[in-house]
C-alpha cells in the first residue's frame, strides 16, 4: 500500500480533491510518453538509427545500384575490392555488394513476416487462453507445446529440404511461422493470466462487458509491452534461423541470395578474402544486435512499473 | 517504561549514556530522472533506553527512509548527509564491515511485510539462528537452542516443531513474530519497526504487537514504532513524531500530540480519522489536497497549501520545529514541539473549527426515513412496523465452494475452499449494508456472488423480486445497469491504457448509451468533484483518492440503484479517505443509493453503515444496526473484533477492556466443525464447561435473536460493552 | 514426488503422441523420398518404382503409415517404433537408422554436456557480477558482450573460430588447434589417456561456439533474476540482522536465484539442439547434427522422423526434469 501511494506522492503530484491541472506541459498521449521514455535509452536510440539506415541500404540500395546481384558477363571474376566493386566479386561474376543488399533484403522479408505473423495468432491464442483458464487453457497450451517441441531450424529445415527446386523467401517465412508463434503465445498467455487478475478487467465484467470485449479492448492493449518485445525478439531469432538454414543449405535457393548462403560459399575464406566472408555475418550480427536493443529499449519504455530513479 | 528520573542527565550531561539512539539533521536525497528528490530533511531526535517513540505519517512522508537511512539499507543512489549515533557510534558512512556490526547487534529491525521478509529457501530456524551466529561466538546447536527459546518467547506454540519448518508453512502473523524474535536474538538496544502490523487482520494485529511489547521487555530495547495508523500509536508508544513531506512537524508525549496538537497537520489528521467510539452523525473534516511533489517542494512550509490557516508567511518562510506553548521539559528533545508559525493559535482547536466537511453537513446519516431506529426494531424477525423500505437485493443460504484442482492437463478436482457458506442477506433501498470480516472470511466473495461475477455452488440471489441465480450471461446484462461495483485498489481497477473519459463511458458504449456519453462523462467528473477537463488524460496522473473518485464516477454511469463498495477506502491514506467516506455520503442522499459496503476498518464502518453483518469464515456470526452492534456486541468474535480495533485516543486505549482472540483463521478448506469460531473463542477456551462445549463441537449455532434485540450466531451468547 | 513423476509423465506422453503425428505428417507430405529415381535417365520401368514403394511403404495411405511407422504392424519387420525399428532407409540397407543413431549421440552427447557446463559456469558468473555492480561500467560491457552474443550466428562465428584455429595452426607450424571431427582418425591405436586428451583436444572450439548463444540467454536471465533476489525483502532483512554482504550474496541471494536459472538451462536443451546441427557442420564432426541434415539431404523420410522424435522426446524429458528439480530446489514447491 505505502508504495503504491509513495509513487503517486513522488510522481507529479496531483493533487487530491477538486482536481488542478497535473502536468503543465499539456497532455501527453500514451505513445508520446513511451518515446520520451524511449528516447532516454540511448543504445536503442543509436540501433534504431542504425536499423533504419539497413532498411534503407536493403530496400532502396538496389534501386540505385548499377549491378544486380545475379551473374552478369560485365562483372570479373574473383576480383578484390574496389570503387566499382565495394566488396569485390565472386568466382561466378557477381558483385557481392549487390548480393549483400538482396541477402539483407531477403532476411528483413523474412524476419517481418514472420514476427507479424506468429505474434498476431500468438498473441492471440495466449490471450485466448489466459482469458478463460482452466482446461481450455490447459488444451490450448498443450497444443502449442505440440509446436515448441520441434527446434524451429530443424522443423523448417525437415520441410524445406525436402521441398527441391527453389524455396522462396515467403515459404521460408510461412513455415518458419508454423513452428514460431507458440513462443509468443506461452508469453502473452503469462502475462494474461496475471492481467486477468487485476480488478480493471473485473471492472468490465461488472459492467456487462463480453469476452471479445475484454480481450481486446482490455487484455491486449495492456500485454502490449511484452508483446512488442516478444516480437522484436522474434524477428532476430528468425534473421537467425533464417540464415542458418540458408547455410546448411536449406531455405531460399539459388539463384536467389541470402545472407546465410552467402556465409556458407565464403565460409573457408575468413583470413584469404575477408571482403567475401564479413559482409554478410556483420550485417547480421548489426540486424541482430540493433533489433536487440530496440527491444531492450522497448521493454523499459512500456514497463509501467518503470520508476524514475534510473542510475 | 517512563523515564521521569532521566529528566536531569538529559538537560545537563552531552555525552548521555542512556540515549540510545541520536539522530541529528538527517537528510536523505534520491536522485531521479527528474531531479533529486528529497526524501527526508533535517530529521532530529532522541530514543532513551527502553523508551518507545512513534513515528506517525501518511505514504511518502520520509517515516520508513529515515530508519533505512540509519540502519544503511538504502541503495547506494541515497546521498545521506547528518548524524546518527547508536550509544554514541556514529553509523551514517560506515563501510559494510562496520555497519554490520551495529545491524542486529545494538540495532534491529523489523519489516512491514511478513510473507516477503523471510528466505523461502531456508528454514526459520535456520534464518534466527544465523542472527546470533552473526554477532555471537556460539555453536550451531547453541543458536538453534536459542532459536527455539525465542520463537517460544514471542509466543509461536510447539516451537522445536516450528524450527524446523520453512517461511511458507507458517501463516502471515506466525511469521512476522519470526522477524520480531530476529529482532531480538542478541538483545539489541534499538529496535526499529517499520509498519510491522499493517500487512496484517486486526485480531493477528493485536497478537504481534503483543509479541512486539515482549519483545522490548524481555531485551530492555527501546522501541521506534513506524506507522500511519494513529490509533497502534495511541496505544504503544510513549512518545509521537509526526512527519510530513520529508520532515517531522510535531513531537512530543503521545497525551500531547493527540489532545493538544499544535500543528494543523496533526489535528486535521485527527478530524479525518472516522472514529469506533464515537456515533455517526458527526461528519469527517478531510484535508483537502495532497501532500507535495518532493521534487519540487514548495519554498515556506510544506503543508502550507492544504492549510486553512496558511498566511502569507507560510509560504515564503518554512517553519522551525520550535517548542510549543505548553513546552517546558528542560531537555530540548522531550518537549512538545510543532512546525507551525501560528501554533498558538491551535490551543484548543478542534478539527471542525479549522477544516470543513466537503459538504454542508446534511443532518440525513440516518437515513431519510429514519430507519436508523426502525431498522433495530424490525430486524429482529417479526416486521411489523409501518412498511420499511423495499428490499432491492437480497440472498438466500449463499453458498460457494471454490474447487482446489490438481495441476496439469486433467484438472482433477482435490479439495474444496469453502468460502461462502450459506449467507443470508437483504439490502434495502437507500440504507448502507456493511459486511465485515478479516481477509479469508468470504465477504469480497459474497459481493460477487450478489452481482453473479461468479456463480454460487448453491442458494439464492434476487433483485428486486426477480431471480438472478438462474440468469445467463446474456439475460444479466441488462440489470447489471442497476448493480454496480466500486473496487479497493484505485491503482489496478482502472486500466492503464485508457483515457479517464473512456473508462468512465465504457459501461454505457457497452449498454449502448454511447450517444450523449461525452456530455455525461462530464457531470459525472463534476460530480465526484473531478475537474470535467481532465477527461483526457491518463488514470496514471491522478492520485490514489482521485482514481477512487474515477472509479465511483465510472459505478454510477448507468445510474445505478445499488452499489457494492470492496473496500473502497482501504488502500488510502487517511486524510484522503475521509474526503471519500464523505463523497459516498453525500451521494447516496444525492441519489438515493443503495450501498453494501464490504470492510475490514471497524471505525469506518462504524462511521458510514445503518447496519451491520460480521463475517467469519464464511458465515455470518452477528448483525444487527450499527448501534446495536457497537454498544451491544453479543458473538465473542465481534467482541474480538471491536477490542481489536486501535483507537486513537491515548487515554481510553490503554485503559479499555479487551476480549482477545489467540491464533490464526482456520484454513477454510478443513473448517472447524460445529461452530467455526470455537477454535479460537476465548469464551469456549475460558468459560465453558466441558458438557457446554460439547454444543460447540457438535452443532453450528444459529443466527437467532438471542435476546439482546439483535440475532448472532453464538450457543452462548453475551452481551458486552467494550466501547 | 514418484507419483508426480509418473503422473507428469502420463501427461508428456499424449504431447508426445501429438508431436509425432506432426511430424510424420510435415516429413511424409513435405516431398517424395523417391523424387531421385523417378527422376532418372533413363526413366525407370514401373516395375522398379513400384518395387520401391513396395519397400518404403509408400502405396499405402497415410492413416496406415503413420500406424505402420508407430507400431509396425503388417510391415516387412523392418518398422515400428514400438518395436524398437525406425523404418528403412532410402540410403539402401547397409543405412541401419537405429545403429547410425546411436553412433550419433555418443558423439554428440559430449560436445553438449561440454558446452551446457561451459556455459552455466560463465553465465552465473558474468550474471552476479553484472547485477551485484548493477549500472557499473563492468555491467555494461557485459551486458553488450551478452547482446553481441545473442546476435551472433552460430555458423558464422563457429566458421570464424575454424578458420582462426587453421590460421594460427598454420602460421606457427603447430597443430595446436583440432578444427575437424571429435576425434583423430588414429584414435584406435591410443592409451586411455591420449584419447581422453585427444577427445578434449577437439572439443574446445566447437564447444565455444555451441555455448555461445545460451550463456548469453543465461546470463541475461541469472543478471535479472539476481537483482530481483538482491532487491527483495529477504535480502534486506538479512542486511539488517547484520550478516555482511559478501555472505548475504552468497547465501541468500545467489542460492535463491540458481533455482530459476536451472530450470531454464533445462529447457535450454532445444536450443543446444538446434545450434548441434550448425555446430557439427562446421566442424564435421559426425553426430547428431551431421546425421540430421545428411538425412534431410536424402530426403530419408523415416531417419528425420526418427530424428525428430528422438529430439522431441529429449526436450520433453528435459521439461519433466525441469518441473522435478524446481521441486526439489523450491521448498515452497512440493508434489504430492
């Protein structure tokens, strides 16, 4: 109790009784303290930068970039780097810079799609379940247990091997979604089941209010922080998998380009021809790292619990 | 346990051996993201030996950082500046090594929550003995033998049993008797306790602040006892420190500080306490306001803007903590001194002479039909007076058992809680219902089984004539317009993530009223005395006693005819609650409301209910008026209850006649058979013959009028006047 | 607690049912396993391919394969998990699925074990550090160091960590580093001792890279929970009771804090699965890993569903031992 109102005492301070004006600088919406809150963090700040400008370099990049990132007579052979050739050439004739900006393109494809995807069903499955408890929720869990069983690469990979001649980035993403939107729904399931608990929703309940109601209106919104941040999290794992398996040779197939296959055709040539093999991993581990932090950030911007004596 | 005979060294001797503990110009400054923050300010006083000092203060106000401070528990962000001197040594800016050496030694402590404050991973032998092996050159079976003879000292039954069991085998009062024999293990010379009854029910409040009394005996300590509620103070402590904003404003002997007090504060405090021992008529006089933001205090005295006395002055010019009129103790620190430019002038006050009631004191507490006194009349079975007012909900053997289901995909059911078991109930239009009881015994259950948020395992609910217990979902929505409930937590029932104006329209877009929501959204603000403009924001901005007031607004949207209160005002602070208490006063004349007011604070149910219910352990074991229950308690455990109740008058706390109950809530899985209460009424332990008591083991008594005009639940039941 | 040993147990095996209809369904319709003599020049004769389907199991539907596969009834005795057979493989029948199975995970078993305790220790030890000097520079760069990990691909570190052990063995003219396979092709001819040597040899830099991503979960995770244990009332009191705060750590805090961080490691196991795969690619070492994506490879149906299942079972299994060793951690917790 004492702490409860020590953080009203310590807050801003309205005061009780006949209201008075509480913050003076006017009203500030939800998302415009959230990225105040944000802004404060300095390591996401600097990744969401540096994330926008991949995003740029992987959607915008081939648009004005005079190779493409397939084999072209014009483009020598096994070249080193150059002006014209930033990250030289491959034995085939292609220009690695071109195939970095399609492989980062190709993962960022991926990765979206499937943090999109399996949060959305995830989260509500687990809100779902978390609503009514019991055993419906006790089937429901169970059922997505069924999906967590299987390590994501090895399931994406058993399908996808098997499937030859070409797999496209959006089969990669959909099968990877399969066997990824249970993590989400264990998480948000957790965070229902807590939620439930607290007397708003009882509120709603008093109130005539329907469960579709609840769980959308009430239940979701307020799992938001750890949604968001389930879903950050997703999308470096799938840049992983994504990668992975592109480099013991499953997912998308030539003559298309990511970067996990770029790995694997310079794997022996970390201490010959650096150019070919950093590229591709630094530009994963930057994607990794950058979404990372975003959801570090994130996660302290939505906390509510959150306080104000930081450092 | 006075020290009259120390009056002399105090004035005279600086190096005072019996001072125990000097604090001296304390400060404590947080540092946030928005600037420090300044916690605790120019903190001064004395602790003689075995003397007991009462910090008194609302959430916020410095009470619990300032004995953080001198016990070095804070993190290491706290810039602490000042003195603190433990017989002499000073402690402020010792290094861990010396510090440790004080801490349980010559200075102990003890926390506000006893089920967080124990190592769930080891025994609670293990936790008292590892005190002494700390400071004393003992073997382990010596500490253990020690530990034993403590947890018997603060009175834990078959304590060589107990030793040996973990935190979470022992129930919330059990183990806050286990920090309380930590505190003692070395018999240390100061004993801070911080909140140590707060987290706890009344009848367990009353047995640990008795272990606590031991606990001071037996070690000779002298005692800090840090609280907000004046009546544990009235009644433990010889001394009272009042602390506002980060500063003490008001010291002296307890007589003084609650019958004279010199500062606004105190006697405003005073005014919005609803007392046990005194009728209802009497209007509380909230201080209206909060306290200020310690990130930007204002520059004269900090109580200045919820003063009704405040002058020019007092904003500009921060008051000393001088001696007061009637001071005259040689020493310094003993005399009654007070914060306050115009303390004088307090001579004699009372709080309704200086603070107002929110609302022009409408003389209609009894109903407006009177049915104060009819009700006492007709209640008794046999209604014959002329016709009382309808009966809008009632309940008939209420019946609900919780199942205790295995873990795991089959459910299996184990057990079974049973919370309610067979309640019987009416709420009249317009009169307040307060159902009382400790935590456990069924009455928030009972509340949602009369809005059917749950559904009983058996009995009856109707409103208005009509049975609800049969409804659906579906066919309950609609009436549920009529039923509303207000809940205890003003911080969780309002969600987070919605404007105060959807919150408080939510229920009617749901009953598909949202047309003229906008406009009705803002009476309703103007209503609960919330300004209409800040319906856009977030609960969030607004104080706890001000999103008590959203949830009350949020209640009657649907113009309502009943409202069910869960604790609406327990999670404030005092002088926040009254301005509650007395909105929902005024809104029931307002609207003539009907309100089942569920507590566990006796005083303000005293101060708000025409009648009264007195739950345990699922039952109904008394009910009666208001009055009738007060002046007259006939079930020993109402008896219990009332004598467990702390009231905050000095004088008559230290001299009223008590009925003490020992031992903890049976769990209701297993209930005791017969009468439920058997196991721990004192009159079934004290009175009763043997053949009588075989009535209590083997039949569950009745709710009968037994004679005394009202019906309780109690073979042998008593009248006893205890107020 | 046997009682809820068994009745957790019961519970697992309906999970684990459902998780092989899963899988046989995602092999069994994911592609043909004789994709590669269909496609022949010259093609066939029918005969032949129906020979093959014959043998593979594959005319009969898929209600009667899945049955076949479970339980082997009405097979040519080479099927049935039941009965201990995986089924034949499309490799020919020298490809013994059970035998090569084995094999894999007496190799496999070592870099794992190597690498959870590797991992385990470290991540205790940067996760106490980080939290007792919470906000400290210390903290930061371990923090980041743990960030960096979790963004770090397996195969592209683990190639980078091969490739560097190459490099330094072939500048110094030393074979200090083993960068191929758990063990030297000469180990028949080795004392007790050598091999033990020799198995530690090859261990190092694959159990660098397998541990990597795990002690970088872990340690994030013992960081938190250990500041939650610091920051709780419990630690406070002992503060207070006078125990200085080298003992306090060490006996309330960390003791308190192992429990949740050893059920996670626990649970871990699927995400050591997942990088084994990687792991042993890049170092050719030939366990589990290399038997999964050779399986894969050949679009042998009933050595990835064997696979599989064996990997499901194990992460099963892990999350049983998981919920047990909470019990019998947490004293709050007890099974009836």
């Amino acid at each position: 109790m004492s702490e409860m109102q020590s953080r009203v005492a310590t807050a801003d301070g309205p005061p009780d009784g006949p209201a008075k004006p509480v913050n003076k600088g006017g009203d500030l919406t939800q998302i415009q303290i959230i990225w105040r809150r944000f802004r404060r963090h300095r390591a996401a700040m600097i990744s969401l930068v540096l994330l926008g400008l991949i995003v740029a370099f992987a959607f915008l990049g081939p648009l004005v970039w005079p190779w493409g990132y397939t084999v072209d007579s014009d483009i020598p052979s096994n070249a080193g780097p150059s002006l014209e050739h930033p990250f030289g050439t491959t034995k085939q004739g292609t220009d690695v810079f071109a195939q970095t900006m399609r492989g980062a393109q190709q993962s960022l494809k991926v990765a979206l799609t499937v943090a999109i995807v399996s949060t959305v069903v995830g989260a509500t499955w687990g809100a779902v379940a978390g609503y009514y408890r019991g055993r419906t929720d006790a089937i429901m869990m169970r059922i997505a247990d069924i999906f967590l069983i299987i390590p994501l690469i090895v399931a994406v990979a058993s399908i996808n091997g098997a499937v030859r001649g070409g797999t496209t980035w959006y089969a990669v993403a959909l099968i990877m979604c399969l066997f990824s939107w249970a993590t989400v729904a264990r998480v948000v399931r957790g965070v229902v089941l807590s939620l439930r608990e607290q007397e708003f929703i009882e509120a709603a309940r008093a109130a005539g209010a329907r469960a579709t109601r609840i769980i959308f209106r009430h239940l979701l919104p307020n799992a938001a922080g750890p949604i968001i941040v389930a879903a950050t999290l997703l999308i470096a794992v799938a840049v992983l998998t994504e990668a992975g398996l592109s480099f013991i040779g499953f997912g998308i197939q030539p003559p298309d380009i990511s970067l996990g296959k770029m790995v694997e055709s310079a794997r022996t040539a970390a201490f010959t021809r650096p150019w070919l093999f950093y590229p591709p991993g630094v530009l994963i581990v930057l994607i990794c790292l950058t979404i990372n932090f975003i959801g570090d950030g994130l996660r302290d911007a939505l906390d509510p619990r959150q306080t104000m004596v930081r450092r | 346990m006075t020290t009259t005979e120390n009056i002399n060294d105090g004035a005279t001797a600086t190096v005072d051996t019996d001072i125990v503990l000097d604090v001296q110009d304390l400060n404590v400054t947080f540092s946030s993201e928005d600037g420090p923050l300044r916690a605790v300010r120019g903190v001064s006083y004395r602790v003689r030996r075995g003397e007991a000092l009462g910090i008194v203060g609302e959430s916020g106000s410095g009470k619990s950082v300032t004995s953080m401070a001198i016990m070095g528990l804070l993190p290491k962000t706290a810039k602490v500046s000042g003195s603190a001197r433990v017989l002499g040594q000073e402690v402020i800016g010792l290094n861990d090594a010396q510090i440790s050496k004080v801490r349980g030694d010559k200075i102990a402590m003890i926390f506000q929550d006893p089920l967080t404050s124990l190592n769930p991973v080891y025994t609670i032998g293990y936790q008292i003995a590892e005190a002494v092996l700390t400071h004393r050159k003992v073997t382990k079976q010596q500490a253990r033998a020690r530990a034993v003879e403590l947890l018997d000292k603060v009175g834990i039954p078959h304590p060589d049993r107990r030793v040996d069991q973990y935190p979470h085998e022992l129930s919330g009062g059990m183990r806050q008797r286990v920090v309380i024999a930590i505190a003692m293990a070395n018999d240390p010379d100061v004993i801070i306790a911080d909140e140590p009854t707060t987290a706890l029910d009344v009848t367990v409040q009353a047995q640990v602040l008795e272990a606590l009394e031991t606990a001071r005996k037996e070690t000779g300590a002298a005692l800090v006892l840090i609280t907000h509620d004046l009546g544990v103070v009235a009644g433990h402590v010889d001394r009272v420190a009042v602390m506002y904003a980060g500063r003490l404003v008001e010291t002296g002997t307890v007589e003084d500080v609650f019958y004279r007090p010199r500062m606004p504060y105190a006697l405003g405090l005073l005014g919005s306490l609803p007392r046990m021992d005194e009728a209802r008529s009497e209007k509380l006089t909230p201080i209206l306001g909060t306290p200020p933001s310690l990130l930007d205090l204002p520059a004269g005295c900090g109580f200045a803007p919820r003063c009704p006395m405040a002058q020019d002055v007092c904003f500009t010019t921060e008051p000393a903590l001088e001696a007061a009129v009637d001071g005259d103790d040689p020493d310094p620190f003993r005399r009654h001194t007070a914060a306050c430019h115009f303390g004088e002038q307090l001579v004699d006050a009372r709080p309704e002479d200086l603070f107002q009631a929110t609302a022009p004191a409408a003389e209609t507490a009894a109903g407006p039909d009177g049915t104060g006194g009819a009700e006492a009349a007709g209640h008794g079975g046999e209604r014959t007076d002329a016709a009382p007012p309808e009966v809008l909900l009632s309940a008939v053997d209420l019946v609900k058992n919780f199942p205790i289901r295995s873990k795991g995909i089959l459910r299996r059911k184990i057990g079974e809680v049973q919370a309610v078991s067979g309640i019987s109930l009416e709420l009249r239009e317009h009169e307040t219902l307060a159902l009382v009881g400790e935590s456990g015994c069924g009455k928030s259950t009972t509340a949602r089984l009369l809005l059917q948020l749950i559904r009983q395992t058996s009995g009856e609910v109707t409103y208005m004539g009509q049975p609800l217990h049969s409804l659906s979902d579906a066919q309950m929505r609609p009436l549920r317009r009529d039923l509303q409930l207000v809940f205890q937590d003003p911080f969780a029932s309002l969600d987070p993530r919605m404007t105060v104006s959807d919150i408080v329209a939510e229920p009617m877009q749901i009953h598909g009223r949202g047309k003229g929501a906008k406009q009705r959204v803002k009476e309703l603000l103007e209503l609960v005395g919330l300004n209409p403009e800040h319906g856009s924001r977030y609960p969030h901005e607004f104080s706890g006693g001000q999103r008590q007031r959203i949830g009350i607004a949020r209640a009657l949207s649907l113009n309502p005819k009943v409202l069910i209160l869960d604790e609406p005002v327990s999670a404030l602070d005092v002088s926040i609650q009254a301005g509650v208490i007395n909105l929902l006063e005024d809104l029931q004349d307002e609207l003539g409301l009907s309100y089942l007011f569920v507590s566990h604070d006796l005083s303000v149910v005293r101060h708000i209910a025409d009648r009264v219910a007195v739950m345990y352990l699922g039952k109904i074991v008394e009910t009666g008026t208001t009055e009738e229950l007060f002046s007259a308690p006939a079930h020993p455990y109402t008896q219990a209850l009332i004598s467990a109740i702390p009231l905050p008058d000095p004088v008559k706390e230290r001299t009223r006649e008590r009925i003490v109950v020992t031992g903890d809530v049976p769990s209701p899985a297993d209930p005791p058979s017969g009468c439920r209460f058997r196991t721990r009424c004192p009159k079934f332990a004290n009175d009763l013959s043997d053949e009588q008591r075989n009535l209590c083991v083997e039949e569950p008594p009745d709710l009968l009028d037994r004679g005394t005009g009202h019906r309780d639940a109690c073979h042998y039941s008593q009248v006893v006047e205890l107020i | 607690m046997l009682v809820y040993t068994a009745r957790r147990l019961a519970v697992a095996i309906p999970v684990l049912l459902a998780a092989s209809v899963l899988v046989f369904l995602m092999v069994d319709l994911s592609g043909d396993p004789l994709s590669d003599l269909r496609m022949q020049q010259p093609p066939p004769s029918e005969e032949v391919i129906a020979a093959a389907e014959a043998r593979y199991y594959l005319d009969r539907s898929i209600p009667e394969r899945y049955w076949l596969w479970m339980t082997g009834i009405g097979g040519n005795g080479d099927i049935g998990l039941l009965q201990g057979q995986f089924g034949p493989s499309v490799r020919g029948g020298a490809f013994d699925i059970g035998e090569e199975l084995s094999d894999s995970i007496y190799v496999t078993i070592r870099l794992v074990t190597a690498a959870i305790i590797a991992a385990l220790g470290l991540a205790v030890l940067s996760g106490v550090v980080s939290a007792m000097r919470q906000y400290s520079k210390l903290d930061y760069t371990l923090t980041f160091i743990g960030f960096l990990a979790l963004a770090m691909p397996t195969f592209w570190l683990g190639a980078l960590i091969k490739e560097g052990g190459l490099w330094f063995n072939q500048t110094t003219g030393t074979g200090f580093f083993f960068t191929i396979g758990a063990n030297s092709a000469r180990v028949s001819n080795m004392t007790g001792w050598e091999y033990f040597l020799d198995s530690a040899g090859h261990l190092v830099l694959p159990t660098i890279t397998l541990m990597l991503t795990s002690f970088a979960a872990w340690s994030r995770y013992q960081r938190t929970s250990m500041l939650e244990v610091l920051n709780s009332d419990y630690v406070r009191l002992a503060r207070a009771k006078g125990v200085p705060n080298r003992v306090v750590v060490r006996r309330h805090a960390l003791r308190t804090a192992l429990i949740p961080l050893v059920t996670v490691a626990t649970i871990g196991v699927v995400g050591i699965i997942e990088g084994v795969v990687i792991t042993e690619t890049i170092f050719q070492w030939r366990g589990l890993g290399y038997f999964f994506i050779e399986a894969v490879k050949a679009q042998d149906a009933f050595a990835i569903m064997s696979w599989l299942m064996l990997s499901g079972t194990l992460v099963v299994l892990a999350n049983l031992v998981a919920d047990i060793l909470y019990g019998v951690l947490d004293p709050r917790i007890r099974y009836e």
